[in-house]
C-alpha cells in the first residue's frame, strides 16, 4: 500500500461526492394491491411498472420531477395494503438512497415508526434522510415537511400526498446550492392560507416560513420545511431538517438540509475509502499514520475545490486528545510525554485521526440598501 495509491482512492472518494451532489437517489414506499412485493428502479418514467395504480404512478412522477438536477433514479418499495410502511423500509436495507418518502397515506404513527427507523440507522454509516409529513423529529435526518393545501390544477394534496416530490427535490438540489425558495411552479395556491400581497408577513406566519427580515431574507421555521406564496408564486420556505435542540458541541448547521448533506457524505466516503483500501493493509507505524492523513488531507482540499469546504479549512491529523485517553486506558503514564510524544506513541490496531473544514453554505439571505441621489 503506497501513497499514490491511497492518494487515487481517495480522489475517486472525492469526485464521487461532488458527483453525488449534482444528482440524489430517492427511496418511495408504495402501497400496491396489483404489484408483487419488493424493491424496483426506476431511472426514467417508462421505467414505472405498470401495475401501479395511477395516484401510485403520479406519486412516482412527483419524485422524479426533481429540482435543478432531476434525482437518478427511484427505488420504489413495494408493499401491500396491509403491510406496515416500516416492512417497506426494511425492504431497502442495503440499498443506497438519500431520501426516503413514505406512502401518500402514511398516518402520524407509521410516520413515528419510520423517524425511529431512520434515527436509529442514522448511528452507524448510513447516510440516508427521510421526508415526512408533520413528523417534530428533532433529529438532522428527519426532514419535518408541513405544508397542507397545496393545489395542483383542481387537486388540492396534503403533505403526506407531497412527500415525493419533496424529497425528489432535495436529492435534485446540487451540494453547493440549497433547496430554500425552490419553486414550485405546479403549485397555484396554497388553499386555506390568507395570500394577497398586503397579508403575506401574516400567512407565512400561520403556515410557519417566517416573515421578512429588513434585508429581504426568510426567518426560519423551527423544525419545519413548509412552502409559502410570495405573491407571485409558490416555494419551499427555508431548506431545515426537524432538528430543534442542540447539544453543547453541535453547530446550528446541523439545522439546515444542505449542511447536514455535506456532512453524511464527508463521513460516509472517508470511512468506506479507508476501509475499502488501508484498513488491515499495512503496519501501524507512525510513518504510515503520517501517508494515511496526507491522503485525507488531499481528500478535503479536493472537496475545496469542489465548493464542499471553504478555502484553506481543510485539515487532517493525529486525534491527540483520543490517543492520550487510550494509552490513559492501557495503563501509560502520560503525565509526561509531549504532544510529539503522544503522536508516535505505539496505539496498537488503532488509528485516531481528527478531520476538519468549513461546509459552505448557499445564498440565502440578502440585505441590500440602495441610495438614490437627484
């Protein structure tokens, strides 16, 4: 195992995120009386089986549509109308997919049964996120959708019936952009909301996208991603997850979609590369330490360059607080040994290394003054 190699993977690592940010894959669970159980890809609509029911197929439609970038493909899990909408998600395990949509009907119990399945997934490697109607997760990959009333020609959808398309939309929104504003040019109205230009601070307020700041920006909903009328048209308010409360070392980031995106893919690639390529191939030495972070380090500043991480914020090195505490656990006397020292220390089968870097974030809010002069 030489550095270039290492170096190479960890560039495939790299490309694969900035590829993966330009198209998404989403995961719909589908209640079909006509269609055998299981697990189905769609990659065009010609691809929908044509057993679906129509409301099934439009459901399917919805995800497809997309947002910048249409997704690139749909894993459609097939259930029957008995099945609870988890057996539907246990269906995929295994299969890789960014955001995951329950059936048009989901009730707010099998929605809570589903935000646990995704929670408790989320612990390990899994990166998926779900998009689910009125669900207050307060969790990074539970995305809150509450958005009822939304009229498409002479149908008026609920948020569950809208799930698919919202979740197409995120996995359509490319890494260095976000999904706040996302036009929904379908949408003619949202029914049952006050929406003439001089109640426009009220009804967002009641729908829950927030007013305008003095600089023009949307005030975030807590925990909620919603769709407001601006007086010309419908969008999505700001680009949140469900995540409420932080704890003392996390960022407000994690609150919205984008930066948390970001982040499960850093995560997820850097582990399988190492995995994939370094883990159990070579001595634990601290020279091959040394080539494994300077692979990481060439990782991140590739994800600079990918308008992932902000310029210059890219780091990779030796965890020292981690490695003091194992060799404290093994019985050696670090009272006196130097950082240097704790660097080169002999750890074992263990490698603890610490990863760093700025997620950038998108445009979102904009304060403009103007001065005019006669």
């Amino acid at each position: 195992m030489g550095l270039p190699e290492l170096t190479f993977a960890f560039e495939t690592a790299a490309e694969s995120i900035v590829s993966r940010s330009k198209k998404g894959i989403v995961a719909l669970i589908l209640r079909e009386a006509g269609l055998e159980p299981g697990v189905y890809t769609v990659v065009h609509e010609a691809d929908i089986p044509p057993e679906l029911g129509e409301d099934n197929r439009a459901y399917v439609k919805q995800a497809l549509t997309g947002y910048l970038n249409r997704p690139a493909r749909a894993l459609l899990s097939v259930i029957s109308g008995e099945t609870a909408p988890l057996a539907g998600a246990e269906q995929l395990t295994g299969l890789d997919y960014d955001y995951l949509a329950g059936p048009p009907d989901l009730t707010e119990e099998e929605g809570a049964a589903l935000a646990a399945y995704i929670k408790a997934r989320r612990t390990g490697n899994f990166t998926g996120k779900a998009v689910l109607p009125n669900q207050a997760a307060d969790h990074e990959g539970i995305i809150n959708f509450a958005a009822s009333g939304l009229q498409v020609g002479k149908t008026v959808y609920s948020a569950g019936q809208y799930c698919a398309r919202i979740a197409g939309i995120l996995a359509g929104t490319p890494l260095n952009c976000s999904a706040t504003s996302a036009k929904l040019p379908e949408v003619s109205q949202i029914v049952g909301i006050l929406q003439p230009p001089e109640m426009l601070g009220e009804s967002r307020a009641v729908i829950g996208g927030g007013g305008m700041t003095s600089g023009g920006g949307l005030v975030p909903a807590e925990g909620v991603l919603t769709a407001i009328h601006d007086g010309r048209q419908v969008k999505l308010g700001r680009a949140v997850n469900s995540k409420v409360t932080l704890k003392a070392n996390e960022s407000a980031g994690l609150k919205k979609i984008k930066v948390v995106e970001a982040i499960d893919l850093i995560h997820y690639y850097s582990i399988a590369t190492v995995e994939d390529t370094y883990l159990g191939q070579c001595a634990n030495t601290y020279d091959n330490k040394c080539m494994l972070l300077a692979a990481l380090k060439a990782f991140l500043a590739q994800l600079e360059a990918g308008d992932v991480l902000a310029e210059d914020s890219a780091g990779a090195e030796i965890d020292l607080e981690a490695t003091r505490a194992w060799l404290l656990e093994q019985g050696t006397d670090v009272a006196g040994m130097t950082d240097e020292d704790i660097r080169r220390a002999n750890t074992g089968s263990h490698v603890f290394a610490r990863l760093s870097g700025t997620i950038l974030d998108a445009m979102e809010d904009f304060h403009i003054s103007l001065s005019v002069r006669q």
